[in-house]
C-alpha cells in the first residue's frame, strides 16, 4: 500500500513537472498541458498499479 503510493506519488509529480516545464506560456498552453498531464498521469498510475500488483505478488 505505502509503496505503491510513493511511487503513483513520484510519478505523478513528474509527469506534471515535464508537461508544466515545457508548455507555452499562454491560457492555451497552460490548458492543454493540463489536459496531457491528466491523460498520462491516468495511464501511467493503471499500467504502474498494474506491473506494481504482479510483482508484489510474485513475491
């Protein structure tokens, strides 16, 4: 439970990080850097769930 917390937690973060760092500075560029943090945080955090559950039960 923790572990796989810390890690949505670092991943999130980072993927917001990335996307804030490299958008245009406008309403526009801010808006779809949102967008694609949202999308790929989603992803991200259902495909790490999901490697992060095999592991610990493989254990």
């Amino acid at each position: 439970g923790v572990i796989k917390s810390i890690v949505f937690g670092f991943t999130v973060t980072f993927i917001a990080l990335l996307q804030g760092y490299g958008c245009k500075p406008t309403p526009e560029g801010v808006s779809a850097a949102t967008t694609r943090t949202v999308v790929m945080a989603s992803l991200a955090v259902l495909a790490l769930d999901f490697v992060l559950t095999a592991m610990m039960f493989s254990i």
